[in-house]
C-alpha cells in the first residue's frame, strides 16, 4: 500500500531579524571598546631646527619659567607654590594688567607636560595672546 507523502514546505530563514542583532552587536564593541595610543619613542625635549629670534620692542620681558620638577618662576622670582592660582597671580602682579605683553614660556626638557600646559592655560586665561616657547638649536649630529 502506497501511502500519501506530505508536501514539504520549503524552509525559509529569516535574514532581517539576523542582520538587526549583528548591528547592534557591532554598535556596542564600537562603543565600549577603549582605544589606548601608546607611543614607545623616546623622546628629548625640546630642540628646534630653525628658528626666529624675536626682536626686542618691549621694555618690560615676561617670562615663565618651568623647572624640571614642573616649579614655576616669573621674571626669575621663584613661586611659592606651583599651581595655577599663584602663577596667574604672579603674571597680573609683573604684567601690571598689560595683555599686549607676549609671554615668553621657558621649560626645561625633562619638565612634566601637565605643567608646561598648566603654565600656558595662565597666560590664556589672563587675555595673553602673544605666546612664544623657547628651545635650543638642535646639534647637528655627527
């Protein structure tokens, strides 16, 4: 006896709902993964190849000075303390409220980059806009 085989319905899977979870999948890896830039050269700071010499109209110089362990000093007085309330303080005190100064950034090569930056953020914040970081010519390698 011969029975009667069933139709096969074909089997269809559907792709969209598939598609949908892998997006979000890619969207939550772009979003929680951190990306760290690690640089492993090394570096010495700061050297110039070229250079202009700036040119001497003002009377009264206003230099900040950035030690190696990241102390500050203006116009060569040392400061107290090295954070950014007494560095502004000190810029108001020698520029005598003249924003048109430039300051002159001087930091030693080995100073830490929070303090070079803390000492440009100064300056900013007081209205200077004429800034110029010092370095030495580099030595021609032999």
């Amino acid at each position: 006896m011969k029975f009667p085989r069933k139709a096969r319905e074909p089997v269809d899977i559907n792709l969209a709902p598939l598609i949908d979870v892998v997006f979000i999948l890619l969207l939550f890896f772009v979003v929680t993964t951190t990306f760290t830039r690690e640089t492993l050269l090394k570096i010495d700071l700061p050297e110039a190849v070229s250079g202009v010499q700036p040119e001497e109209q003002y009377t009264i110089p206003l230099e900040i000075l950035v030690g190696q362990e990241g102390n500050y000093a203006v116009n060569g007085k040392t400061l107290a303390s090295s954070d950014l309330n007494s560095l502004m303080a000190a810029l108001i005190e020698v520029s005598a409220g003249d924003k048109e100064l430039p300051v002159t950034l001087s930091a030693d090569g080995k100073a830490p980059h929070q303090a070079v930056v803390t000492a440009m953020d100064a300056a900013s914040k007081l209205g200077f806009i004429h800034m110029r970081i010092t370095t030495i010519e580099a030595q021609e390698s032999q």
